[in-house]
C-alpha cells in the first residue's frame, strides 16, 4: 500500500497546488457577500487519516450504501450494481435493473439502502430512465428487494419520474437520502440547457424533492395544494445537486455544481427559493454574466458557503464517529471532482470556518464519500478503473 501511494504521490505531485480560494455567503438577504472577505481560514497541515485501498477495477463507480457491517453496495455509471466486500472481493452485476440511459453524466447512480434493510432488503436507487423517442431522459428513483443471495433485484418498482423528459445528457442530480421520518429526499438537475425551469415550480428541473418510500407526497411538503406547482417539490433554484446528506443538526445538507465558480453548499429549507440562474456567484463558461450577473436578490436564500473556482462537488457526508478524534467529529466532507482532493469542512454556528484539503496526492476525482458502520470514511474515486477507499486512522 505504501508503494502505491508513493507512486500515485510521484505521478500526480503539484495537482491541486492552485486550488481555489474559497468564500462564505452569510445571510439569506439580498445583501451581496464579500467574497474575499469571508474566505474560509486553512487548516496548518500536518497528520492526516491514510488512504488504503479497499477494491479497483470499478468502471466509474457512483454511488455506496452499506447492506451490512462486511459488505457495501456500489454503482456503476455504464449500469451495474455490485456487491462489494470490506475484503476487497467485488461481486458480478446484480440482475433486475431497468433500462437506463447510460450517456454523457447518465447512468446508474445513486444507490441507498433502507434503514431497516436487515428486516426488509429494500434498496433505493436513482438513475437516468430513457423515454419513449429519442435521446430524452429523466433522472427516477426505484425501489427494489435485494434477493437473499444478492444476485438479483425482485419487486421493482419506479417511485418517482422526473418530468418533464427533455433531450441531453447532463445535469441529472440524483443524490438520496432517507430522512429520520422515513421520507426520501432526491435531488434533481436542471439538465444544463432547461435552467430557467429551476425558476419554475411546474416541472422537477433544478429541484429537490421528498416522497414516501412508495412514492406518495408527503402532505406536508411545502407546495402540497398551490396552483401551478408540482407538490414533490421541497425547494428549488438548484443548478446540478450531486451531493445530499442529514444533517447532525437534523436538517438536509446539499453541495451543487455551479457554473464557472459558484459551487454550492446548502441547507435547502421546505419552499425556499436558492437562485439558480437568477443569482450565482458563478460566470458563463468562458467568462461572461449569467443574466443580470447579481449574487444576491430578495426571497432567495444564500448558501451557507460556495467556492470560486469550482471545485465541482459531488458527494456529502458528515462525520459522526470517534474513529479520527475530536477534531473531525462534526466535520462534513465533500469530494472534489476537479481539483481532485477530499474537502473536510469545520463548522460552527452552521457556517464553515475552515477547509482542509485531503488525499490531494492521489491525483482522483472523488466522486462519493459515506461512513460506514465501521465509524470509518469510505470513499469512491471516478475513473474507468475506479477505487474504493477507507480513510486509516493515524
């Protein structure tokens, strides 16, 4: 393991030596945030938790759910599901998948297993559903049993579609996460050529929404009997959600891809409005305004910390186990798909005061973060020899 390191340490030195200077967007108001100014403080370098592999080979893998307390579930974006061991056996594709739009950012993606999978083997999964014509596609969640020998998904079941299904093959979303109430949360892209939609509260694009495990509305949802508006909706104003976790504060945390700069991290709150394309902290692809190029406007919200550049995030986890210390105890980790590193962010008061950047001398985009059962860090590297990595405590 340490030779592998070492190597990856040779190949991949100076990848990220100009990462981004980072910047806290404080209140919800129309009152602009001075970037600079509120940069988050660095974290003095020293010890940090080792990486070791624990599985390769996986072809762009996705999305991790622990089943039990020895075995993990991993998706593949081409359309596989595998069963994966802590030591380091990964099984064939599991059988019973539905047709999936594998094209582009489509494909399989997130996966979840339910809180009470050791009773009920229900598996949740959320991937880009192909239409009827065409290259139209939409991200949906399903809900399957795993069978006892973890060789097939039985009782499928689409939940959730997302509408309407428009041509492309970005920005699909597709984060989930299981609330303490047992209602599920998804996040969905605003499908990069649809975002004026994220302002319009009539189709799913650039929304998060929150359903029963068999689909229905919760009747609580904030939307539920307005005119004109989806009731899955729990807030909108999203750009492209490829994070999503709870909360220890008991609330949703989410980390969107912004355009050129602007990443987001958020805590979306039912029938909030955060922006997206109205107010960003980012610019057009080759410099340029987004609409009236403003970062703030009265009745949307502020998110609780972005970054410019852009990191491109995509996996949210917070840390809740003594397995690293005290330190990292309450800290949210955050994989960066650009600039290649683990972000481990220190909160206080709801709001990041420090970043700290790891596994920078792997060279990988880290694609998901999750702490397994263990009370360790388990994180999955995109490429098309993916890794699956456990973070050692020193």
């Amino acid at each position: 393991m340490k030779q592998l390191l070492a190597r990856f340490a040779r190949v991949f030195s100076g990848i990220g030596a100009g990462a981004c200077a980072l910047a806290l967007a404080f209140p919800a108001s129309a009152q602009v945030a001075p970037v600079l100014a509120a940069a988050a403080s660095p974290v003095p370098s020293g010890a940090h938790p080792q990486p070791e592999v624990v599985a390769r080979g996986l072809q762009h893998p996705w999305g991790l759910t622990f089943v039990d307390a020895q075995h993990l579930l991993v998706t593949e974006r081409p359309g596989r599901l595998r069963l994966v061991s802590l030591s380091g056996q990964v099984g064939p594709a599991i059988a019973g998948l539905p047709p999936i739009a594998a094209a582009g950012q489509g494909g399989l993606l997130d996966v979840l297993a339910d809180s009470q999978f050791a009773s009920n083997r229900t598996l949740y999964f959320c991937y880009t559903e192909p239409g009827s014509q065409g290259n139209v596609a939409s991200t949906a969640l399903a809900s399957a049993r795993l069978s006892e020998d973890t060789s097939r998904l039985d009782n499928l079941k689409v939940i959730f579609s997302q509408k309407p299904k428009v041509s492309g093959t970005a920005h699909f979303g597709c984060r989930i996460v299981e609330s303490p109430d047992g209602t599920l949360f998804l996040t969905l892209g605003d499908r990069y050529h649809r975002m004026q939609d994220a302002q319009t509260l009539d189709n799913h694009h650039g929304k998060v929404v929150r359903v029963h495990k068999d689909g229905r509305i919760p009747p609580d949802n904030p939307l539920v009997g307005r005119s004109g508006a989806l009731p899955e909706i729990w807030s909108w104003g999203h750009r492209n959600v490829q994070g999503a976790t709870w909360g220890t504060d008991g609330a949703l945390w989410t980390a969107e891809h912004g355009p050129q700069g602007g990443d987001e991290l958020n805590r979306p709150q039912p029938g909030k409005n955060y922006g997206w394309p109205v107010i960003t902290y980012g610019e057009q692809y080759g410099g340029g305004p987004i609409g009236q190029g403003i970062q703030a406007r009265a009745g949307m919200a502020q998110p609780v910390f972005q970054w410019t550049p852009s990191i491109a995030p995509s996996g949210l986890a917070f840390v809740t186990s003594a397995r690293y210390g005290l330190a990292w105890q309450g800290s949210l980790l955050v994989g960066a798909l650009k600039f290649r590193y683990l972000a481990r962010l220190e909160l206080q008061g709801g709001q990041v005061v420090r970043e700290e950047k790891l596994l920078q001398d792997l060279g990988e985009r880290i694609r998901a973060v999750r702490q397994g059962p263990d009370g360790l860090i388990y994180v999955l590297t995109d490429s098309t020899r993916g890794m699956l990595l456990r973070l050692k405590p020193l």
